[in-house]
C-alpha cells in the first residue's frame, strides 16, 4: 500500500472535518489507527493493521461528501470484528 499513499493529503487529513468526528480520529488514533489518503478506487478499513484508508477522489469531492466517506470507514472501526460492516 506504501505506493498508493498521498502524503501531502494525508497531512490534510483533518481539514474541514467537524470538531466531533476529530474527536472521533484522535480516539481511534489513541488506540494505534492509522489514516491515510489514498490513489484508490475506494477506501479500506483494516482490523489487522488499524489502518483506514480513505481515496484522494473522496478528499477532492467536498466537504460534506468526505465527512460521510471519512465517518463511513471509521464506523467499520469502532464496530466489532466479524459483523462485516
């Protein structure tokens, strides 16, 4: 995946997103997630390695469309391993 992040969004990671859904990152991030901005098709929550990935399409569409697509993956994190969403 090392190939596939865009640092410079990934460094933008948080600008525009509501104060509430940061709180939620930076809890997420206190557990040992990791969020990158990706060139990708669609982004990716991955249990095993605590790493969401969201597409820099999603980043680029605006704010209110990324607010949806960030909380979307968060949400796989914050549900219990094996309920598939």
């Amino acid at each position: 995946m090392a190939n596939n992040i865009d640092y410079a969004a990934s460094l933008e990671l948080l600008n525009g997103l509501p104060a509430t859904v940061v709180d939620t990152y930076k809890s997420l991030v206190s557990k040992g997630w990791r969020f990158w901005i990706v060139n990708s098709n669609r982004g990716y929550c991955n249990y095993h390695r605590k790493e969401i990935t969201i597409p820099t399409w999603a980043k680029n569409r605006g704010s209110v469309y990324y607010t949806w697509y960030f909380c979307h993956e968060m949400a796989h994190a914050l549900s219990p391993i094996g309920t598939n969403h």
